[in-house]
C-alpha cells in the first residue's frame, strides 16, 4: 500500500449551532460554540488515516497555542506531521454555523495557511514516487498546488486534487489529476469556465457520486441522524485517496468514499472531537 501525501489546510473550526442561519442583515443566537480540528487538509489526512492508509500531512500553522495543540493532535490520530511547518502569526479559522438540519455556513480566516508557499512547503514533497497518492484543496496558494500536482506527476505520482473551495486554475494542471473531485455547484463552475478534466469526479450528495462510467447512489442516512454535513466532502476525499493507494479501482475507491461521507454526517465538526 502506498502512502497518501497530503497537501493543504489546517484550521481551527469554530463551530456554533443555530435554529436558522440568518439572513443578510439579521442576528440569531446560537446555543453554544465548540472548537473542532479542521481545515481541508487536515479533515482529509485524518480521513485517510482513519481508512487505514499511511499518511503524511504537509503545510503550516501558526505560531500560537491552536497550531501547536493540532500538530500534536495529528500525531495522536496517527499522521506524519514531520512536514508541517510552523509560522509566525495565527493558525488558520473557520467561523461555522451549523442549522437544525445539519447544513452549515463557513467562513474561513486562512491565517498561516496562506504562508503555504512552494519555498517553504516544497522540498517536503522531494520524495514522491510512483506509489503514493498526492491528495490536494484549494485552501492554500494555488502556485503551490500546481507546482506540487507538476512534481508529483514527474514522479509517477497519482494526483488527487479536491476543486474546493472553487478556484480556477489552469487546465494543465487540472488534467494533472485522477481524478479531480467537485461536487454539483463546483461542476458546475468547472463547465462554466470551459474545464473539462480528463478524469471528473463528480460527488452529488443524497444522490451518490459520479466518476466516468462509474455512477453509484449514496449509502442511505436516516435524516434524524443527520447532525451536521461540516466535513463530509472531506471525510469522502480522504477514503477515496485511500482505498486508492491501496490499489481500489473506480467503484471500490468511490464505494469507500461515499461509505465515510455518509458516517461523517453523524457527528459534528469535521474531526469529530472538540478538543482543541
């Protein structure tokens, strides 16, 4: 089984339940606020992990007490965090609220994750081969991810890049990726912008997930159990990159993703445990 490489984002979620979310202008109150590991890239090496695969987590925190309390909370989940750096400044954020329904509204603060630069994360990478999977998000300068996505197919890598949140990059890169992973809206910002990835993974919720000529419904959840969907994207990229590296074809690696979005939904924050 190779290893998955993950590059991306560290943050601390800030989590407060609400009724509703508001409406522009409005205030509601919430019932309470929690403080969660998450960030993309974190939730996703923790998803990997937890699928079973070998994972090595490359990017940065801040200087402060959060950044310091995640890195050392990787390594308890069983993460490589020998490539994470730290730097001056605050860990990134993201401000969450989460409605009786479970659907939820995200801001993020990228903080040191936008200090994630080619010179500073880039010499992490150097030792690539051709069987590990290169896992990829959009919460960190997008020079870096092409450069990253550029170096790992050199190596025979398999490049894995989660088109979220949406940006547009440049096509090269894009077909760099087996596969890219977007869901309906990022789709559709892909077709808007004239993108047409080689390999198109296409994540639809309630209604399953879509990869080539692989087209499978979601695992059924009862909504009553639904406790919040902050994560669930993450949790399904996580076991994809997985089941990948352990050599999984199409169906299996989208079976094995739809399986971990469908029990991430069951918890809140994106990691599961409040305690950072």
């Amino acid at each position: 089984m190779g290893r998955v490489v993950v590059l991306g984002s560290l943050n601390v979620d800030l989590v407060a339940p609400v009724r509703r979310h508001p409406s522009p202008g409005e205030t509601v109150l919430a019932d309470g606020m929690d403080r969660y590991a998450g960030g993309k890239g974190g939730n996703q090496a923790v998803a990997a992990t937890a699928a079973g695969a070998q994972v090595a987590m490359v990017g940065c925190v801040g200087s402060d007490e959060a950044g310091r309390a995640y890195v050392g909370r990787l390594g308890e989940r069983g993460v490589d965090t020998s490539a994470v750096a730290t730097v001056e400044g605050p860990s990134g954020h993201a401000l969450i609220t989460v409605d009786d329904a479970g659907e939820n509204a995200i801001v993020v603060v990228p903080g040191a994750n936008g200090e994630a630069t080619w010179e500073r994360v880039g010499a992490a990478l150097g030792d690539l081969t051709a069987d590990d999977v290169l896992l990829v998000q959009l919460e960190i300068p997008f020079g870096t991810v092409g450069r990253a996505a550029r170096l790992a197919a050199e190596r025979g890598a398999r490049v894995v890049l989660n088109t979220a949140p949406y940006a547009d990059l440049p096509p090269e890169v894009l077909d760099l990726a087996d596969p890219v992973v977007a869901n309906e809206h990022e789709a559709q910002l892909l077709a808007a912008a004239g993108a047409a990835p080689g390999s198109l993974l296409v994540t639809r919720g309630a209604d399953g997930a879509e990869w080539g000529d692989v087209n499978l419904p979601a695992v059924v959840v009862d909504p009553a159990e639904v406790v919040d969907t902050t994560g669930a994207g993450d949790a399904f990229c996580g076991a994809l990159a997985a089941a990948l590296a352990d050599g999984a074809d199409r169906e299996q690696a989208l079976r094995a993703g739809l399986r971990a979005g469908a029990a991430a939904v069951r918890h809140r924050g994106a990691q599961s445990r409040p305690d950072l």
